[in-house]
C-alpha cells in the first residue's frame, strides 16, 4: 500500500500544489478584507469567476483580431492578467462602495447577506451576458500552453514514477509565488502596507493618526480584488472551460484555507490554500487505498474538512492565527 | 436523464393535473369536427416543443410524424376516414404539456398522440392520456419511468436508459478488446445510475473493475482521480455523467498522457463537448439512443424524401417521429378494421397498438412488450475520430 501511494506521489504534489496555488490566493482576498473590516467578503469568489471571464473575453477577442498570433503567448497572458486585474480591483472597490460602506455601521450579520446577495448578482449577471453574446454560459478559451512536461522522479528513485504537467500549470505557480510575494513585501514594508495593519488593528485610532481609513479599506478591497481576478484569469488558461458557477465551490474552499491558516493572517492564508490542494488531492487519489475500498475518491472533501475540524479542535486560531496578532 | 428534475415536474404536473381535472368535469367538450360528407376525421395529433431551444428537434419530430401521416392517407380514405394532423407545442414545459394533453383528451376525434421529445413533459402528460385513454407512442423519451409506472396507453420505440450501460459494456469489451475498465461518476442520479448499470454489465462479460470513483459536479480539477488511472493503467475509461464534467475529464486525462478510450452515455452527446475537450475528444466514445439514418437504405431513402417534401435535412429524432406515426397509424388501422369499418374506441386503437408484431420501420423494428418498451430498440454507439460534432455511428447493440 505505502508502496502505491509513494509510488503516485510525485503526481499528487504537482496537482495538489497547482490547486492549492488557486485556493491560495484566493483565499488571501478573504482573509485582507476579514482581517480590516471582520467582514466575511462571500463575492470574493465570484470576483474570481468574473476575473476568468473578463480574461477568457480578452483571450478570445485578441485571437478573433489576429493579436494572439502575432505576440509571444506569454506576452499576451501578462497583457490579459494585468487588464483583468486592474478591471476587478475597480469592481472590488466599487463593491465596497455600494454594497458594504453604507453598512458599515450596522450589525455584521447585513454586510453579510449583502455579500451574498453581491454574489448571487455577479453570478447571474455573468451569465446572462455570456448567455446572450455565446448562446452557451459554458465558455472555452483558446488553448494556450498546452506543452506538456514531465519531471523524472523515476530517475531519483525507482519507487516514485514521473510527474506530468504542463506549461500552464508552470506559469500558474509561478505568477501566484509572484503574487503572493508582493503582497508581502507591500503590506509589511511600504508606507500604505503599514497604514492597512493600522487600519486593521484599531480603525478608530488609526483614523486619529491622519490615515484616511476609506482611503485604505479602497486600497485593500483593490488588491484583494486584483489577485482574485488575475487568479481567475490563470484558472481559465490551465482548466480551459469555465462557468459561471465556478467561483461557489473555489470560494467556498479558499474560504475554508483562509479559516484553517488563521483568518486575518496573510501568510497564514497561503499556508492553509496550499495545505487544502494538497490534502485533496492526495486523498481523490489514495482514500480508496487507505481505506481498502470503503471510501473512494469522491470522500476526498469528507477527508479534507476532517483533517480542517481536527486542527481547530486543537488550534481554535487556525495554524498561523496568534491570540492577539497584527491583521492583515 | 435527470430524475431529480423528473420528479419536480411530477410535482408540478401532479398540482395542475388536479386544477385542470377540476375544470374539465363540468366542460367535456364533443369533437363536433367529425361531421362533413367526405367520410368522418381522425386526427392524430403530435405534441413536440416547436419553440424555444429545442424547437428544432421537436420541429424535426413532428415533421417526420406528418410524413408518415400523409402517406397513410390514401390507405384511411379507402376505410372511410380523413386523417388530419393536429400538431401542438408543448414548449418543452411540463405544465404546457399537460394543458395540451387535457385538450386533446377533450377533443373526441384524436385518436393518437406522437410526442414527446423529453422525458420530464412526457410523464406528466401521459397521466393525462392514460385517463382519457389516448394511445401515445413517444420517439425519443428514454427515462426508464416513461413506461415503468405501467400505464396501458404509452409506448416507446427508442431504448430505456438503463439500458445503455450494458450496451456500452457489450460495445467496450467485444470489439474494443477492454479487460481492465476504471468507471468514475458524477454522484447524480443519472450518473450513478449509468454507471452502476455499465460496472455490472462489464463484471458479468468477465472484464475487471480496476476502480469505481466519483467526481463532484461544479468542480474543474479532476486531477487527483486521473492520478489513480494512470497508476492502474486500465485500457478504457468509462464515465458515467454528463458532457461539462466529461469534457473536462478527458482533458485532463490526455494532459497526464492517458491515450486510452473514453466512453459515456447519452449525456456526452453534446457539442459542447467537443468544444471543452477540443483536440482530446478523439478516441472517445458515446451511446446514443438515436441511430445515424444515413447508415441504411432505407434511412437514406427516407432522408430523401424528407429533404425533398419540407426542405431540411434530417435531425437525429426525425425518422423516429416517422416510425412512431407508422406505428401508430398501423394500430388504428387495424382497430378499424376490427369494429367493421366503424370508429374504433381509443382504448381499442391502444390494445391495437400494443399488440403490434414485427413492425419494419425506417431506423427501428418495433415490437412492444407488456409495458410499451420497444423490444427491437437498440443503443448506438458513436466515436469521435476528430474535435467536430457529432461523432460517427461505430456500431449497435440489440438486447
């Protein structure tokens, strides 16, 4: 048994880190908006989706004009990622502006269900207009770094077989260890980071020590939005088709990662998106092995959230949470 | 497919069914048509959605009905009777098949029904039919409650669905040589169902189940369970779920240089399936109910006609529109002659129709079982050899 399971590894940690790398960062747009407003963001994971539509839309307009060929690919992905992300870092803040700053005051639980009805609206409004321009909500991009690799693990011990991937899923881990980087670097060591875990800490105090509080929260929501939207984009380019519904079960997920690595906690939320992959992926490929057959892969959610349960049974905090800790 | 939405519109169907009962006790129209001296009308009526997104294929259906219909009617004026189609649009809705199903109950010259086109309107509005004793035979509904609840006037001439796993198994294991099979499901009822059907079938005929894994519909990553197929190295894949996860899959499954064949049932028989899987969707293969018609000569010469008459080129379900009108009208034809040229009663027409042997359609022999299944309806298997819609007819498997 161990045999098998050492023997498939390889695989599962390239799958498993490819998709922690998406619940990753998406799990860092909840966790920098709970961590400053104690706000469970629940459209964040359809900011994701409509990041991966906006990008997909682009993709396939630039093909239609003959861009796509003329350009290197990976050109034309930076292109994509930085318009997508500029375009919902915008409609991250309008959000903010219209659906939660005129609730600031009011019981957490209103923001709440005013996330979810933000949610419900983008997911159908997505449709809708992919619906009416494509007859079809179901939308296939151009493939795009379809190059496939394998490392030979086989090479170092016989007891592990290679792992496949392709470029995309390169270029995907890559651009979320850029990301995730940069926001660590601009929250801890440039002048607005300091201002974010300020705002964070004490909103009231910060906004006595001349920071525009608004100003800020603008800012995160701008961020949080922007990683999510050019995540999106990078999960249209390696799964090729995506739907409108898409953002539910990855929001859902990247939520539970944001939970599990501490929620507030920037490096927390990584941590826990990574973890999450992994975990899954490991468990769709080795539940029915564990268990002798009673359990099979489609336990693997089951498997995760157990393991999620266990950890805050012991960690109330989540893995990197502190008692009293900056947020943010 | 889709029990889940089968049993919401036999909720549905249930409350309007007692609305419009309501309504009709006290109206109980007579067919006044009747009258005239050219001998008495018997329509025969059609109920396919003739708007909205499946229009063409029910368009398709009812046209191929006409067909039929129109060439019988020299064989009818001979009896003394003016045949006329009376076609309704049953919109693809439960509740509008319904309302339409109490209009040609009330209506005393219609004598038969050809329809419908989807399973979930097809139920419902059979409760109707059987109450007022209107024999249908439907061309396309495959959902395995259609003629399960046993009702005397409904028939089909296209296989069940739960027939399309065992021949899915019988296609993969005898001419594609599979022995070592990996089933994975979508958890519906749908899925679950085909694939359960597909890992028995596949047991009996001697081919080992390497694994049986399910997937969750919504999701894009199926990485974790391609992993364990490349482990176990099967020779064909056999999924049982429909065409957004299917698509996805095999994908997938040709990213991790897994060259073996997919299979699926009817819910892979879709464009868009080509569209998500692109190049990948080569060496995939699908079961379909409906047969390709430009495999016969018949079909062909029925495919020519077809053109010729109503200018379209045939759909999947147009020759079954055609046989079911035959058959249909071969019942009454016979229940007319057994009451001595007189207008047969509507339960009459439907023992008629059950009792039809040997039956030589276009696509289809037909011959009924006890409870209207088609006993000569066969499942189809198609293959994509490229990324182009819809795949080429491989081979049939008969019960």
């Amino acid at each position: 048994m161990l045999a098998e399971i050492l023997q498939s590894l390889p695989q599962v940690l390239v799958d498993g880190i490819a998709l922690g790398a998406i619940y990753a960062v998406i799990a860092l747009g909840y966790t920098m908006v709970y961590g400053i407003l104690e706000l469970i963001n629940f459209a964040h994971g359809e900011i994701f989706m409509t990041g991966a539509f906006i990008g997909v839309a682009m993709l396939i307009l630039m093909t239609g004009m003959g861009w796509l060929a003329a350009m290197p690919a990976i050109l034309a992905l930076i292109l994509v990622l930085v318009v997508t992300s500029i375009l919902t870092g915008f409609m991250g803040v309008g959000i903010e502006r219209m659906a939660y700053r005129p609730l600031r005051n009011s019981p957490k639980l209103i923001t709440l269900i005013s996330a979810i009805g933000v949610s419900f609206l983008l997911q159908d409004l997505v449709r809708f207009i992919t619906e009416y321009k494509r007859g079809n909500y179901i939308l296939t991009g151009p493939s795009m770094f379809n190059e496939q690799f394998s490392i030979k693990f086989s090479s170092i011990s016989s007891s592990f077989s290679d792992a496949f991937f392709k470029t995309s899923t390169m270029i995907l881990i890559i651009a979320v260890v850029i990301m995730m980087i940069g926001l660590d670097f601009f929250v801890n060591k440039t002048k607005w980071g300091m201002a974010m875990r300020a705002v964070a800490q004490d909103r009231e105090t910060a906004s006595l020590m001349s920071i525009n509080v608004n100003k800020v929260i603008s800012l995160t929501f701008f961020i949080g939005s922007a990683l999510g939207g050019a995540t999106g984009v990078l999960f249209a380019v390696q799964y090729g088709t995506i739907d409108p519904y898409i953002g539910f079960i990855l929001g859902l997920k990247a939520f539970t990662a944001a939970v599990l690595g501490g929620i507030g906690n920037i490096r927390g939320a990584m941590a826990g998106g990574l973890m999450l992959g992994i975990l899954e992926m490991f468990a769709a490929a080795n539940l029915q092995l564990l268990t002798g057959g009673i359990f099979g892969a489609e336990y693997k959610d089951v498997f995760a959230f157990a393991i999620l349960i266990v950890v805050l049974i012991f960690k109330p905090e989540g893995l990197f949470g502190k008692a009293v800790t900056e947020k943010v | 497919m889709g029990i889940k939405r089968g049993l919401k519109v036999l909720a549905v169907s249930a409350l309007s069914l007692g609305l419009l009962a309501g309504c009709n006790s006290s109206g109980g129209s007579e067919g006044s048509n009747g009258g005239g001296g050219s001998g008495k009308v018997i329509k025969i009526a059609t109920q396919t959605p003739l708007s909205g997104g499946s229009a063409t294929l029910g368009e398709s259906i009812k046209l191929g009905a006409q067909l039929a219909l129109e060439e019988n009617k020299k064989k009818f004026e001979d009896l003394g009777y003016k045949l006329q189609l009376q076609p309704y649009d049953d919109q693809a809705d439960p509740k509008k098949g319904v309302a339409n199903a109490q209009l040609i109950g009330s209506d005393k010259s219609i004598l038969g029904v050809v329809g419908h086109l989807n399973s979930g309107v097809s139920i419902p509005s059979s409760e109707v039919y059987e109450k007022y004793k209107v024999p249908m035979v439907s061309p396309a509904n495959t959902a395995t409650e259609v003629t399960d609840r046993g009702l005397k006037t409904v028939n089909r001439i296209v296989a069940r669905d739960d027939f399309q796993g065992p021949a899915g198994a019988d296609f993969a294991i005898n001419k594609l040589g599979a022995k070592k099979i990996f089933v994975i499901q979508d958890k519906t009822a749908y899925g679950t169902g085909l694939a359960d059907a597909f890992k028995e079938a596949a047991e009996e005929a001697g081919a080992e189940i390497l694994g049986y894994e399910g997937i969750t519909v919504g999701e894009k990553d199926f990485n974790g369970v391609l992993t364990q197929v490349l482990s176990k190295k099967p020779d064909l894949v056999f999924f049982g779920g429909l065409y957004t996860e299917g698509g996805q899959l095999i994908r997938q499954a040709r990213d991790k240089g897994i060259k073996i064949p997919f299979m699926g049932g009817d819910g892979m028989d879709s464009s868009t399936l080509v569209e998500i899987a692109g190049d990948s969707v080569k060496d995939v293969y699908y079961t379909s109910v409906a047969a390709d018609a430009s495999k016969s000569t018949e079909g062909k010469d029925f495919s020519s006609k077809y053109k010729e008459k109503f200018n379209k080129n045939v759909e999947s379900y147009s020759a079954y529109g055609y046989d079911s009108m035959s058959v249909l009208l071969k019942g009454l034809e016979t229940a007319i002659e057994g009451s001595d040229g007189d207008l047969p009663a509507r339960e009459k027409v439907a023992e008629e129709i059950r009792k039809i042997q040997d039956f030589q359609g276009v696509v289809t022999k037909v011959e009924f079982d006890d409870i209207g299944d088609n006993k000569f309806a066969k499942v189809y298997i198609y293959k994509f050899s490229e990324a182009k819609y819809p795949g080429v007819q491989e081979g049939e498997i008969s019960k």
